[in-house]
C-alpha cells in the first residue's frame, strides 16, 4: 500500500515537471495529477488515523459487557 508520504512526494513530482513544461496541455494534466496525489494522500492519511480508533472502540466496547 501507497503511504501518504509517498503520495505527497509523487504530487511533488508532477508540481515540479508541470511547472518546467513548456506544453500548457501537459503541464495542466501533470498539475491535475498532482491534485489527485494531494488527494489520495489525504484519504490515506485519514484512513490511517481512523483505523487505531475503530480497534479501540471495538475493545472498549466489548470489554466488562456480560459480568
């Protein structure tokens, strides 16, 4: 799995080619790739903080249920 670093250096990436493209079709495609990274890193980022609180709220609410 992509982390959300990588994304970022990817989104990094295409930053850098699109603004040293000199064809305006491709530097837009790049700068809308690295949007779409920006993006995916986000949503991965998020993911990643939500995933501990859902195992936690699973064993909290498990826990001294039935005593």
């Amino acid at each position: 799995m992509v982390t959300s670093e990588e994304y970022n250096q990817l989104a990094q990436r295409c930053a850098r080619l699109a603004i040293a493209c000199s064809v305006p079709s491709i530097a837009g495609a790049l700068t809308l790739l690295a949007l779409d990274y920006l993006a995916q890193s986000d949503r991965v980022s998020q993911q990643s903080a939500a995933q501990p609180q859902q195992h936690q709220i699973a064993l909290d609410t498990s826990a001294g249920f039935g005593d």
